[in-house]
C-alpha cells in the first residue's frame, strides 16, 4: 500500500493556512515529500476567497472587522466560504502519482473519494453527484453563480438529501495538484451573509433562502433526524481512516519539515497576508 | 474525442501556438478545455509582459480547477483576447479560433520557432 503523509496543523491565521498548502506542494514538486493530506483549523474564523473573485464587490470588510474575521484569498478557484466549526482538508499530490487521472473531474472524483466514505460512516445517506444524470443543474458560467460557495452543487459534489455538505476547490500548479475544502460541523449561513455584499436586501435575502435549501452542515443533517449533534474528535478520527480508504493509501502521521516551514513563513509575508494578494482584485 | 488542428506547433502544456508574421497566437487545446470543464475565467498577461518559453503566463480557471497556463514562446505579450472577459466558454466552444488567449511577439522567424515545438502528429500521439 502507498504511504501518504498525514500532518494536523491546528487552528492557525488565515495567511498561515493558505501558506502552508502552498509549501507543501513546492515540497511534493521538488521530490522532499510524499503525497500529504493534512487537516487543519482557523483561528480565528475566516472568510476565504476564490483566487479570481473580485474583494471590494464581494465582501463587506466592514461587517467582516465586526464580526472578527479574518480574510485571505486562496490559491483555489471558486467562491466565499465562511471557515468556522470545520474540519479543513487538503490534499496534496502529483498529477503523475499513479491513479491520478488526468481529467479534472475524474481527478476530484478520486479525490473526493475519501469524503463520500467518511460522511457515510458518520451516518449520513451522501452520495457524490454524477454528471447530469441526477437532475443537478451545474452552473455553466459566472454569471449564474453567487458569490457564495456551498450553494451549487457541480459534478462530483458531495450532498446528502440534495444539500451540499462539503465544498472543495482544486489548483494545479507545475505538475501538482491541491485540493482543499471544508468539511462542516456548522453552518452559520446569516454570518456568511452578512459580510457578502448584494445589489439590494432583496437579493440578499433570496439568495440567503436559496443557499438554506442547498446547503448543509452535518449537524444540521443529525439534528434533522433527531439525532445528537457530532464533535470535532470523532470527525477527524472519521474522516483520517476514510481518506486512508479512498485514496487506497496508508497514511503516515508526520510533520512539516524545515523547507515547507520556511517557505510557508515566506509565503505569508511576501503573498497571503500581503494586500497586493488579498485585494488584487 | 478532442480535435487537433493541423498546421499549428503544441506543447505537452497542452498549448497550441500559430504563426503569424512576427508573432505567435496562443492558445489551449480541445484536449485540455475538455480535461478542465467549464471555463469560468482566464487571467491574462499584462500586455508588454515579457514571456518565456514552459513558463507560467497566465492561469485558466474551470467550474473545478484553477490551472496555470504556460507560454509555448518566448517573446512578448501584444495582445491578449478580451473577448474571454464576458464569455470565457469561449476556449471551450471554439478553442483553436474564438478561443484564443493572447498573441506574443517573437524575436526571430515566426514560422520556425512553432516549427520547433510539437506537430499536429506528435501531439495527437502525446495527448491520446
């Protein structure tokens, strides 16, 4: 069986954060490490940011100091997401690795594998959506999308009674692939949007009650069926063994080494906790 | 099943490259808009930016991925495509045509330098 790195990095700064999967996968490129998963938390809580998303449009930085949020922009594509009561994944690997398809898709199908795995053990009736087949509409264009993350379910999106529960989102940089997402315990969707910026309330609101109806946290899945809500240790322990599982890998507990931790501290300086990164849009 | 338009020069990017006079036209392959999926957005180059052959020019965004695009030549950015701009499916429509990303000037014989990359033949060989 192929050995995996895992590392647990805590709850760190949000620069931190989005640093250390950079250097990782310099690390992975470079030959210093084998594929990674890690797993990670935010303090304090953040909101996050798709790397092509336009700041000053899309976030109210005023209710974000408000509230206490941190902010960066990520490397990853894709919208806001409001890290909060989550489990934070990534996974780091070469587009060579053996198993890795070359298809994008496919490539997050295998990727995801591990959640599909996890959220069943946890109890949840999930399932990975397929391609058109189950009647999901995936938005076609950035026009039909909010700003909002979590509120479309697209191929291979992990949902439970039609409700996405994790949101993933995917770079590929010189020949390595990074995938990162949310795993949530809690969705506080009226904190999200109350530091997303709408065209009037009106719209605000609809897209609020819309994202309810599409989005869902696990807690919120238990609590629907009257069960007790699930803690942060369980679903790590969860979601370690089913990565191992879906990624066909053994999954070895380690550390950063001195390279990655280096560049991660660069990398927050010079890029995510710099402001011609996080605001360059 | 991807196309592969005879006559321009590729890239194991997944690249294609069509000589002009003077400059080269760049942009990706059916086979790579097809491995990305939707195309919601294309970062360019800044125009008067110096590019170098293998080397990260811009980045394309998918529904799924964000992906680095790399210069087949090296030379300089004169234009880019802002029709992407409003309607980045282009690349995935019409990739070798209305798809096209951005048009570099070249030191040297157009011609020669796509010559030099991959052929129509070999990079259907490559990509299958």
């Amino acid at each position: 069986m192929a050995a995996w790195r895992f590392v647990h990095t805590g709850n760190r700064f949000p620069a931190e954060n989005m640093a250390i999967d950079e250097a990782i996968m310099n690390a992975h490129r470079q030959g210093e490490v084998p594929p990674t998963v890690r797993f990670y938390g935010w303090n304090p809580a953040t909101l996050s940011i798709g790397c092509f998303q336009q700041a000053d449009k899309e976030v109210d930085f005023g209710a974000l100091r408000e509230l206490g949020l941190g902010f960066v922009r990520r490397a990853t594509g894709g919208r806001a997401v409001l890290h909060d009561e989550e489990l934070t994944y990534s996974v780091i690997v070469s587009e060579r690795y053996p198993g890795i398809p070359a298809n994008v898709a496919e490539a997050y199908r295998i990727l995801s594998r591990g959640l599909l795995i996890g959220f069943r053990k946890l109890g949840l009736d999930a399932r990975m959506t397929g391609h058109d087949e189950d009647g999901v509409e995936r938005p076609s264009s950035r026009a039909a999308l909010t700003a909002a993350c979590f509120d479309a379910p697209s191929k291979y999106e992990l949902v439970v009674d039609g409700r996405k529960i994790a949101g993933s989102a995917q770079m590929r940089a010189g020949g390595v692939i990074l995938q990162h997402g949310s795993i949530l315990l809690e969705l506080d969707d009226e904190k999200l949007f109350s530091v997303l910026r709408f065209a009037n309330p009106d719209v605000k609101q609809r897209m609020q009650t819309l994202f309810g109806r599409k989005a869902a946290a696990i807690n919120d899945c238990f609590r629907r069926k009257g069960m007790p809500p699930v803690t942060m240790p369980l679903v790590e322990q969860v979601f370690r063994g089913s990565f191992a599982e879906g990624l066909g890998a053994e999954l070895i507990e380690g550390g950063l080494i001195p390279a990655e931790v280096e560049l991660a501290d660069r990398l927050v300086s010079e890029k995510y906790a710099n402001d011609s990164w996080n605001y360059r849009r | 099943m991807s196309t592969v338009k005879p006559g321009l020069g590729y890239t194991e990017e997944h690249e294609w490259a069509e000589a002009g006079s003077g400059s080269v036209k760049i942009g990706i392959t059916d086979f790579a808009q097809n491995q990305l999926g939707d195309i919601v957005f294309v970062e360019f180059p800044q125009i008067g930016q110096a590019v170098e052959a293998g080397q990260p020019m811009g980045s394309i965004e998918s529904v799924k991925t964000v992906s680095e695009l790399y210069s087949p030549v090296t030379g300089t950015v004169t234009k880019v495509n802002e029709a992407l701009l409003d309607s980045p499916e282009l690349v995935n429509s019409d990739p070798y045509g209305e798809g096209w990303i951005a048009e570099v000037e070249v030191d040297g014989d157009a011609g020669e330098i796509v010559k030099k990359l991959l052929s129509a033949d070999q990079y259907e060989a490559f990509s299958k």
